[in-house]
C-alpha cells in the first residue's frame, strides 16, 4: 500500500526511558525470554490505548466482506446469524447487499467497545469466518482532520483477517484536499 499520509509515530519505548535493561536469560523452551515480574496488567486489558475510543462508538469496528455470490452471501447470512445468537451484547448492523463507503464489495459490521469482547471476538472470527475476509480497525480520538484520522485507522491501523481487499480511500483523500 502506498504511503498516504506523512505519519509520525511516537517511540514505543515512551515512558521507559529509564527502565532497567531487559534479561537475556531464556525460558525453559530455550526459544523465549525470561521478562521481568511484574505486580501489575497492563491496563490495556481494561481500556483501549489512547487514542482508541473507550466511549459509546467503540474501540474497533470489525466489517465482515463477501462476495455477491451464492457461496459467498449463503455464508456470511449464517455467520451474520450466528454472530447475533452468540455474541447478542454487540453492536451488528445492516447486511450491506451492496458497497458503502470506502468499502468496495458488500459486507457487514461489528463493533466491539470494550478489551474483552476484542479478546473474545476476533479469534472466535478468526476460526468462524470461513471464506470471508475481515477487516478490523480502530476508531481513534484525536486531535486533526476527521478524514486523515479515518484514512489513518482504515490503513496503516488496519488488521486483515484473510485476504486484504483494497479500499477506495477517495471518500476520505477528497475530504483532505
């Protein structure tokens, strides 16, 4: 994918500047290494890193795609369905019959708003989407243009489950210029 918008990205490293140096030591299965005790998880396990929305909308939006076949529409209807009967405390919208946004091919969508339900979720999906490719992005709170921040979180913050399908950014570039 080109590069569509100069990004900068802060050091991963902020906020252990002055931590003590990591062990070399390996673990017992002679392939990981030995890490320091810790007293405490990561909050991540309770809220999303900044910048993802811990609010109403939703850390991720997960769209489900499929194509306007037999094969692919009969699928993605019964895992639609099974998404709702299995997982009914997330937000699952319409069954698109046709492309919406910067989405090219049909689909439907998903919202996760909370860790949890992104640690149950996405590998239930990754076992249950079958044929149908994923797409799972954040949804970011943060200072600048609401359009480089969706063209930012629909790309360089895109996880793909399956095969990537390429996007139409010019919903998003228009709105930029």
């Amino acid at each position: 994918m080109p590069l569509l918008l100069k990004s900068t990205y802060t050091s991963p490293l902020a906020g252990y500047e002055d931590a003590p140096p990591l062990p070399t030591e390996r673990a017992e299965d002679g392939k990981s290494y030995l890490n320091l005790k810790n007293d405490e998880l990561s909050p991540a396990y309770e809220k999303f890193t900044d910048p993802i929305d811990n609010g109403r909308r939703g850390g991720f939006d997960v769209h489900i795609y499929y194509y306007n076949n037999a094969q692919h529409t009969e699928y993605a209807k019964a895992l639609w369905e099974r998404i709702r009967r299995e997982f009914p405390e997330l937000r699952i919208y319409t069954f698109w019959d046709r492309p919406v946004g910067p989405h090219p091919v049909t689909m439907f969508e998903v919202s996760l708003v909370t860790p949890a339900q992104f640690g149950a979720f996405v590998p239930w999906l990754a076992v249950w989407r079958g044929p149908l490719s994923v797409l799972v992005h954040p949804n970011t709170v943060e200072d600048g243009p609401a359009a480089e921040v969706e063209l930012r979180n629909h790309s360089e913050r895109a996880i793909w489950l399956g095969e990537r399908i390429p996007l139409d950014y010019t919903l998003f570039l228009k709105r930029i210029e």
